[in-house]
C-alpha cells in the first residue's frame, strides 16, 4: 500500500503526527476490510451492510448523489423513450455524413454486434 500525507508548513510536529499516525491507522483498517471483502465477494458470500450513520456520512452521502443522479437520468430516459449519452455530441438534423461514420464506428469490431464481419 502507498500513500503520501503533506505536511502543512505551519503545522507543529505534534499536529503532524497526530494526523498522520490517525490516518497510517485508518488506511491499514481499510485496507484489512477491503482485503477480506474481496475474498468474500471471490467466494460468493459477500453480504452488503449498512453504513454506520454517523462514522460514515461522506460514503453516505456520496451514495445518496450517485443515486439520485442515476434515477434522474433513468427518469430523462423514460421520458424520451431512448437511451440518453450525456458525453455523446448531439449532431444537427443536417450532418449527415457524420450520422453515417457514427453508424459505421459503431458496428465495426469493438463493438458487441460482429455478425457483419464474419469473413
């Protein structure tokens, strides 16, 4: 395991170290928790528990954002009747040539659908 903690340069050697030993020390936990979930989920018995409510609000919260943001997107998509790709470039009605070289790139090998290039 490597990490590296920067040290505030108006912070005393006793402040450093107190932060430094709590964070060596929760890291190592992690580390043993995350080791032996691993050999859980490996072996199929990996059960999903509870977050601590107060120990962990930011894994709380982080969780929370991710899925309201998933149901809203899921909810855009059941609106339009379609898949939506937020990163894809949405292409004017008159583009085309780009329409064809989108539908083209999306059939060929790295994509699922390879019926097309059985030789």
């Amino acid at each position: 395991m490597r990490y590296e903690v920067f040290r505030n340069k108006n912070s005393s050697d006793e402040d450093f170290e107190l932060v430094n030993g709590m964070y060596k020390r929760i890291m190592s936990e992690d580390k043993y928790l995350c080791n032996l979930a691993q050999q859980n989920l490996n072996s199929g018995v990996f059960v999903n528990g509870e977050l601590h409510p107060k120990m962990e609000k930011g894994p709380l919260y982080f969780q929370k954002v991710v899925r309201d943001t998933v149901q809203a997107h899921y909810k855009r998509e059941q609106a339009a009747k379609q898949e939506i790709w937020p990163t894809r470039q949405a292409l004017p009605n008159s583009a085309l040539v780009s329409e064809k070289d989108i539908d083209f790139c999306s059939g060929l090998a790295c994509q699922t659908n390879q019926e097309g290039l059985v030789w």
